[in-house]
C-alpha cells in the first residue's frame, strides 16, 4: 500500500469506526496498516490494524471503502455487509475467502493460528521422557490429520482449514457461495494441547 493509501485509510477508520479505541489511534505513529488481498470482494479494502499500545498490541481487521469504515473483529455478523457485489469464480479465490474470513472475525482476545500443517503447531517440551514420546506419537498422528486449506465442490465450495484456537485444534469448514456468502461449522479435533500460552 502506498503512504498516501495508507494515510487515506488511517483517516477513514478514525472518521468512521465505531470502535472508540481504534477510531483514537487509528493515525497513531505507534499504528501500523497492512492491506490483506482478497480478489473476491472487489467494492472494499481489507486492513490488518495493529496498535503497538504501551501495554500490549491491539489489533482489528478493517474493511474499507470511499468514506466507510466497517470494524470486522468481534462482529462476526458484519461480514455478510462486505459480500455485495462479490463475485467467488475459482476454488482459489474460495480458499482465500474462507481463511480470510476466519483470520478476521475470530475473537482476537484468544490465542490462534491457522495452519497448513502440523509442523505449524509449537508444543511446549514435556519435562520426562515419557511424555516426549507420546508427544512424538501425537506429533505423528497429527501430520496425517492436519493439512493445507482445501476446497471441493463447484460453487458453492467447501473449504476445510485448521486452526490452533487457545489450544485447541479446530477444523473449519466454510462453505462459500459464488455471491460471497459464506457459512461455517467448526469442531473440535483436540483439546488442552501442551502449547505456549502465548501461542
């Protein structure tokens, strides 16, 4: 994104949020904005925000148009505002929908990651020789379970991801219409796992 975008964008969001907090530091040197690709919704711009605050870092996920700025992040229900005028014509754009979807409206107060793979997942090391070897076998058993995003169908797809929620593996399967509209069930596959806490 260009500095001028940048500052476009910055502007917009602390005109237009309706997020006190990130409306106030929106244009906050400490602030940075990171556009995310998403070629499906062509109408807005989708914008990682990341406050370096002096506590900690607090983040939203933006979506911008001309004079809107819609907070996506704790709002799961808004998302649906974003699809007019999408257009889903390839699994590929499906897959990317769907992993963006699911990185914005998570709850941001909780640990996460998405994976591709089960080397993804950094498990704390247990402290006997025991507990690495059943590590070992549940590192094994996950490489056969945890995969890249994927998607079947013709439109609508079923895209399959995995994340690592507050130390649960969860397996999501987002089904994404051709017009953008999406639905999403999730389980979980594993619970409690030794991961840090920070993860």
């Amino acid at each position: 994104m260009s500095t001028d975008q940048a500052a476009v964008d910055a502007l917009t969001i602390a005109a237009a949020a309706d997020d006190p907090l990130l409306a106030s530091v929106a244009t906050d040197q400490a602030t940075t904005i990171t556009p995310i690709p998403l070629s499906a919704l062509p109408a807005w711009r989708l914008l990682d925000v990341l406050w370096h605050g002096p506590a900690h870092p607090v983040r939203w996920i933006v979506a911008v148009d001309d004079d809107r700025a819609i907070v996506i992040t704790g709002h799961p229900e808004r998302w649906e505002a974003l699809t007019v005028d999408a257009e889903v014509t390839t699994a590929e754009q499906a897959i990317e929908l769907a992993c963006v979807r699911t990185d914005a409206v998570r709850d941001m107060a909780k640990g996460y990651r998405r994976l591709s793979r089960a080397a993804d997942i950094s498990f704390r090391l247990p402290p006997t020789h025991e507990a690495r070897s059943v590590l070992e076998m549940a590192r094994t058993a996950l490489a056969e379970v945890v995969t890249p995003p994927s998607a079947t169908g013709h439109g609508p797809w079923t895209v399959t991801l995995w994340t690592l929620t507050d130390g649960a593996l969860v397996r999501h399967e987002v089904v994404v219409a051709r017009d953008g509209s999406t639905t999403e069930t999730t389980l979980v596959a594993a619970e409690d796992l030794p991961v840090p806490l920070t993860h």
